[in-house]
C-alpha cells in the first residue's frame, strides 16, 4: 500500500487494516517455524507494512501519540 493511499483512509480502516497485517505476521510467523513458508520476503514486507500502518496512525494524533 503506497504512502498517499494510506493518508486517504481514516483511523478506523487504519486500524483494521493493522489488525489484518498483525494476523497475516503471526500466521506467516507459524508457517515459518512448522517449515512450511514458501515467501520468508513476506514476513518483512508485512512488518513494514504494519510500521507504515502505525505511522499513518500516529500522524494523525497530536503531539504524535504521545500523552
């Protein structure tokens, strides 16, 4: 997902689209360890989509996040 897409979403698709890419790590992450994952690329494409994700988040609230 391109940068401009994800400032077009608002923070509810945001955070479900992170609960989508924490689920597909996990599961990609079991694949890994039974010896089964075809795509080990995945694992760190989807981290970096889930850190991509939390920045557009994070943007979005003042002072960063931060109370």
């Amino acid at each position: 997902m391109s940068r401009p897409s994800l400032r077009d979403l608002t923070p509810v698709e945001l955070q479900k689209q992170l609960q989508e890419a924490r689920q597909e790590v996990f599961n990609l992450r079991l694949q890994r360890a039974s010896g089964k994952l075809q795509n080990p690329a995945r694992v760190v494409a989807t981290r970096r989509t889930i850190a991509r994700l939390l920045t557009a988040l994070r943007e979005r609230t003042p002072a960063g996040g931060r109370a």
